[in-house]
C-alpha cells in the first residue's frame, strides 16, 4: 500500500469523527463575549443577526465581529487612551453630523443653506479627527516599528549566545518526579 493511500484512508477513517465536531469559536474569549453582551444589551436584533450569522456562515461571523469589537473600542488600540479619546470624540462628531443631516432634510429651502453651513464645518471636524486619529496609529506603529528593529540588532549581536542557550535548554536533563 503506498503512503498516499494510507494517508486516504486515515482520512476517510476519520471523516465521521469531524462532521460531528464542532469547530471552534473565538466567541469563547471573555473580550469577544462582552462585546456579544454589548450588542445585546444595545441593538437586540443585530444580536439575533450575528447569532444567525454565526450558525449560517462561521467566517463572515468572525469578520463581523472583528467589526463589533472594533466599533466597541476593543482590540490593539483599546488601552492607549488618546487613540480611545479620538475614537470618542468621531462617534460624538458623527451622531452630531447625523442630528444636523435630519434637520437638513426636514428643513425648508431657505433654512438649508445654513444648515448646509453646518453640515460641512462636521464634516470638516470629522475629517480632521479622522486624519488625527491615523496620525496616532502611524505614530504608535513606528514606535512598535522601531523597538523591533532594535531587538533584531541586538539579538542578532548576541546570535551564537542565544543559540546555545536554546539548545542547552532543549537539552538539559530535568529531574522528573521531585
């Protein structure tokens, strides 16, 4: 028999075995299960949504909830607090550009010129904020960007030590049992 037919029929032996498996979710982590209650609490129906989702289409729901956390102020930049600030300050930017829009839109012609007015000083601030707020993620990946580099230079000065340190590591005879 060769090893490709082994290897086929393992896999066919086992295929029973993973249809009843469930695949993982990342929803088990405490971060992503908070953000789930959050949406919850707040939007039932785009909770029943991604519940569906998730049944439906485990892929899509997993890049939807990238968007959740995202919207939440979770994942990487959540404990820098001026990144979180910025993220702030666009949500308020955005309701009030949404409040202005629908007065625009109810508004007579002769009030809308004003209202316009307003509608483009928000957007302004929104882009600005938006713009500050990439400022502050490029700024935070240069530092990243940089401290890394500075490892590699090191570690690459200390190359020979580091690997025999690994090695006599992986080598070393413990004493089991006490």
């Amino acid at each position: 028999m060769t090893i490709n037919k082994i290897i086929l029929a393992a896999f066919v032996a086992t295929m029973p075995t993973l249809a009843l498996a469930e695949p993982p979710h990342s929803e088990g982590k405490p971060e992503v299960r908070e953000a789930l209650e959050k949406v919850r609490a707040k939007h039932p129906e785009k909770y029943d949504k991604l519940m569906k989702l998730r049944q439906e289409n485990p892929k899509e729901f997993r890049h939807a909830m990238r968007r959740v956390m995202h919207h939440f102020g979770e994942g990487p930049d959540q404990n820098d607090p001026q990144i979180r600030a910025e993220k702030e300050k666009m949500r308020e930017l955005r309701g009030d550009f949404k409040s202005a829009l629908d007065e625009y839109n109810a508004a007579d012609e002769g009030e809308r010129t004003q209202l316009r007015k307003e509608l483009v000083e928000l957007a302004e601030e929104i882009f600005d904020a938006k713009q500050s707020h990439r400022r502050m993620r490029v700024e935070k990946m240069q530092k990243h960007l940089s401290e890394l580099e500075s490892e590699i230079t090191e570690r690459a000065g200390k190359r020979s030590e580091l690997i025999e340190q690994f090695v006599d590591e992986k080598t070393k005879d413990s004493l089991k049992g006490l």
